[in-house]
C-alpha cells in the first residue's frame, strides 16, 4: 500500500479489519517487521489520539517513528507553484515534502480545512501535493475531506460489538460552538457504504454532506426516526457543506441523551474524541454503558498497525525501491 488516505485505497476492507483484529490479539507479533524503518508524523494541526496510537503501533511493529508539528516547529509553507516567493512564505513544500521522504519510510501527514474556500479545500491540494513530492508512501492523519484512520477504527468497533449480522447504524449530527469540518462525517459515511449495514444519516436541513460521500445512505431530518431501532448511533457535529463552513442552527434538541436512547436498540454510542460534554453528548451517556468512545480510541491503535503493516509488507516484497513512489 502506497497511499491510505481513503476507503478507496483498500483493495478489501474485510481482510484489513481482520488484521487489525489480529494485531490486538498480538500486539507484537511483526515487531522484527519494522525493525531499521522510521515513520514521520507531520502535523500542521492539533492531535491526540492520532498523534498517540498511530507512535504507537509503528513501536509494536519495531518501527522509529519521528514527530513534527509543522505548524509550529517548521518554517511557513508555500504550496502555490511558479510564484516569486517574496512574501511570508519561507520554503516550498516540494522541497519539504521531499527532504521528509528522504528521512523517513512512511509518512503520516495532517491537514485541516480552512472553512472558507470550499472548492480549495476539497481539492485536497497540500496533501495530494504532499503525497506527490515526499516520494514514499503516506498515510492520511486526516485531510480537509477525510479521516479514514477514524472510520477504521470504528468499522473495527462496530465488528467487535455488532449483536447481529446487519446493524442499523446511525450518523447523527450534534451542536457545536465553533464550525466543524465535514472530515469524520465524511470518512464515517463513505466507509459504512462499503458495508452492507443500514446506514442512516440524520441532520437538520442544510447540514447536508457532499453526494459522493453520502452514497446510498437513508437521509432524514427527524432525529427520532432515524434512531427508532439502531444498533450503533455516530454522534458528531460538523458545519454546512452547502453554505460552506457555517454554522445554521445550534439546536440544543440535537444532543444525544438517555431519553433518546429509549428509541434506539440499546445501541452502543460512538464518537470520534474530543466531545464538547453537555453539548454534543450528554454527561449521562458518555459516562454510562453504552458509551463506545474508549472502545474506539483503542481501536485507533490497531487500525494503524494494520495499515501501518500492509505498508511495510509490500515494502518487503517489492523491495527497497517501494519506499519511492
């Protein structure tokens, strides 16, 4: 694997969730895989649980693993290319991609929407840029449209936990203070269509999410009817896609509570971390039983190993000359 930054760089999400599974059953069962291999995180936002289990699954796979907040600790970006670089900008990320991939293996990259300019944005230009001059396979730590380490661990979550064979899973959007990227709603949405699951998406009108990520999901504006039987309920907010970047509503009546529980098949509820407490979940749930968010904050470690894994396996394979794209 050369580059994981979508469900659509997985030849068979069954086999790499049985992976995953396998690396928690015997965490260090490839530590020889990594061995003399150094994996850099790059970072030009905010991480815990990324930052955290994706260092640590490279360390169960005997990998080095480099950290660098770019953001803070690089010199300022330019991405645009054929421009006289006589302003704020220090170096080009031709270069500092490919010094990067020079050092380093794999590379794990993150980068955040700017809200503003939504065909920008969505053109994922720094990290299809990034993933073209570094030279070596990267790995998505989140881009402006997408969170695929997430979504795999939550498919893994949901596996592990499903009580039946075809669960009704729900993806419900919360309040928030602060516009949200459509990142995690996204990558949650594409990777339950590659499942056979009922899959609900329920927002309140002008929350849509992009068609292409949307596939065949059931869509609804009435929360109780959406969450009537679920298995699994997704609790996260994000701002308009339509109305780019905005925040239309903060009604409070969206928040997930033991009342709308009631509704649901006793399901098991998920979120990606960090959680505004009260505001997008209430205290009641997310320190009651049927909180998944622990479950599924493991899991990240497992699905970056198993990622991490089919990386270096097909580096083996074909050789030194892989870790060039």
């Amino acid at each position: 694997m050369k580059l994981f930054s979508s469900v659509n760089d997985v030849t068979n999400i069954h086999q790499l969730v049985s992976e995953a599974l396998a690396q928690k059953k015997n965490p260090f069962a490839d530590e020889l895989l990594g061995k003399h291999k150094t994996l850099g995180l790059i970072f030009l936002n905010p991480s815990l649980r990324t930052r955290l289990s994706t260092q640590k699954a490279a360390l169960n796979l005997g990998m080095q693993v480099m950290v660098m907040n770019l953001d803070k600790e690089g010199w300022a970006l330019e991405t645009q290319d054929g421009i006289i670089m006589n302003g704020t900008t220090v170096e080009h990320i031709r270069e500092a991609a490919g010094v990067m991939g020079e050092y380093c293996d794999i590379i794990g990259f993150r980068s955040f929407p700017g809200l503003v300019n939504r065909e920008e944005d969505y053109s994922e230009e720094i990290f299809s840029k990034f993933v073209k001059f570094c030279g070596v396979p990267v790995i998505s730590l989140e881009s402006a449209t997408r969170h695929p380490l997430q979504s795999l661990a939550d498919l893994i979550t949901i596996e592990e936990l499903k009580k039946t064979a075809k669960p009704k899973v729900v993806l419900t959007w919360a309040p928030h203070v602060k516009p949200l990227p459509q990142a995690v709603a996204n990558s949650f949405a594409e990777w339950m269509n590659k499942t056979d699951y009922d899959f609900v998406i329920t927002h309140p009108e002008g929350y849509n999410l992009a068609p292409e990520f949307v596939g065949n999901a059931i869509l609804t504006h009435h929360q109780d009817e959406a969450l009537a039987g679920a298995d699994f309920v997704y609790v996260k907010n994000w701002s308009s896609y339509e109305d780019y970047g905005k925040i239309l509503t903060n009604d409070e009546d969206w928040m997930m509570t033991n009342q709308k529980l009631k509704l649901t098949n006793n399901a098991g509820v998920m979120h990606c971390l960090p959680v505004r407490r009260g505001l997008e979940l209430s205290h009641e749930i997310l320190d009651g039983p049927n909180s998944l968010v622990l479950n599924q904050a493991n899991n990240r470690v497992w699905a970056a190993q198993a990622v991490l894994k089919m990386c270096l396996t097909q580096t083996l394979s074909e050789g030194e000359g892989l870790t060039k794209l």
